[in-house]
C-alpha cells in the first residue's frame, strides 16, 4: 500500500458518489506486444483503465486509436524509463517529460495530462517540473507485484483484492503473466461491489 500526504500526488480517488465503490486499473511500461490481449479482456469485461506509456515504444502501429476509442487514457511514462529522482536537474527531468507529451500528443492529436514517475521515484523537482506542464503526478494506492509473479501469477490477484478499498489506484504492467490472470482479477474486484472509472481529467 503506498500513502502520501502531498497534494501534488494522486495515489487514490475516492468516488463522490456515496452508493458506489470503485477502482482505477493503471498499466505501466507500454505500449508492449500484450496490449493487444490486455485491450480484448478490457472490453469483454467493459472495464476502462489508465496506460502510462513509454514514448520510445509508442510506434505508429501500436494499437493506440483503439485505447482511445474503447474509452481509456493514455499518460506519460517518460521517454525510455529513466530514474528522474536519480541525478537530474528539474531542468532535465521538464525536458524528458515535454519530450514524451509532445510525442504522445504529436501522434494521438489529444493532450496529456497524467504522468507516472518511472519506478515510482521523484522528487521535488519532479513534481514542479510535471506541473509545468500542466500534468498531475499519478502514483498508486495498492501494488500488483505482478513484475516479480511471473511464475506465481495467481498472487497478483491476491495482492490486489487483499487490499481493496475505495478510490484506490492499481498498479499493473503490460506483462504476460498480467494477461494471463486480468480476467480473473476484474471479476474478482466485481465480487467485492466495486466498479471501474478512470482518472477525472477537471
């Protein structure tokens, strides 16, 4: 679980609406050769989600105008997954976020507004230099650990139902063992009452 106190860090969004509990599903590290499979089980189950992708992997025939168009978004995880925390001036760290933005933006003609700092590391000079750009800082409120599951990948549904909670944030890769178990952990998170939403874009 992680928790923060700062302002400038979304980690959870509680739901104004007292008569429903939900979740946001966020992947991270695409667009890889999965997001085909992911993007399938997301609509069969009708479930929106959130992907920070890595701009350096964003090429043309990624299946970006179907993310879109099946109602998900689409935030920066940076150019080529960089420590930004680790021995950066905020000066760098604005330059490889504007990099991204302006790759993400050039190729799907929306804006960006989410970032997600690579490995989840930031500082300071993170934050001021996302705000810069208008961006919000998007952490996670409850971790899959489905990097380190690839031979145990019913744990990942354990690490993420075990800690439901409302408005909580969820932190998934584009893996294959993140296929292979994701039908099994919407339904299990639709066992518990809650529903899907995405990030609130003001």
């Amino acid at each position: 679980m992680y928790d923060s106190q700062n302002p400038e860090i979304l980690a959870s969004v509680p739901n104004r609406n007292p008569d429903r509990k939900t979740v946001i599903l966020t992947f991270d590290d695409g667009p890889s050769k999965a997001l085909p499979d992911i993007l399938d089980i997301l609509k069969d189950s009708g479930t929106p989600a959130v992907f920070f992708w890595q701009t350096r992997l964003l090429h043309k025939e990624r299946p970006w105008k179907r993310v879109l168009a099946e109602g998900h978004q689409i935030g920066t995880h940076t150019v080529k997954h960089k420590n930004l925390a680790y021995n950066m001036t905020q000066q760098q760290q604005y330059d490889e976020l504007k990099k991204s933005v302006d790759a993400i933006e050039h190729l799907t003609g929306n804006p960006v507004t989410f970032f997600r700092p690579p490995y989840g590391q930031f500082n300071d000079d993170t934050l001021q230099a996302a705000k810069r750009l208008n961006l919000k800082t998007v952490m996670w409120r409850i971790a899959s650990m489905d990097w380190e599951l690839k031979d145990d990948p019913e744990q990942i549904v354990a690490n993420v139902t075990d800690h439901l909670e409302d408005g909580a944030i969820i932190l998934l890769h584009e893996l294959s063992q993140t296929v292979k178990v994701l039908p099994q952990l919407i339904a299990a998170i639709k066992e518990q009452g809650y529903e899907f939403a995405v990030l609130e874009t003001e």
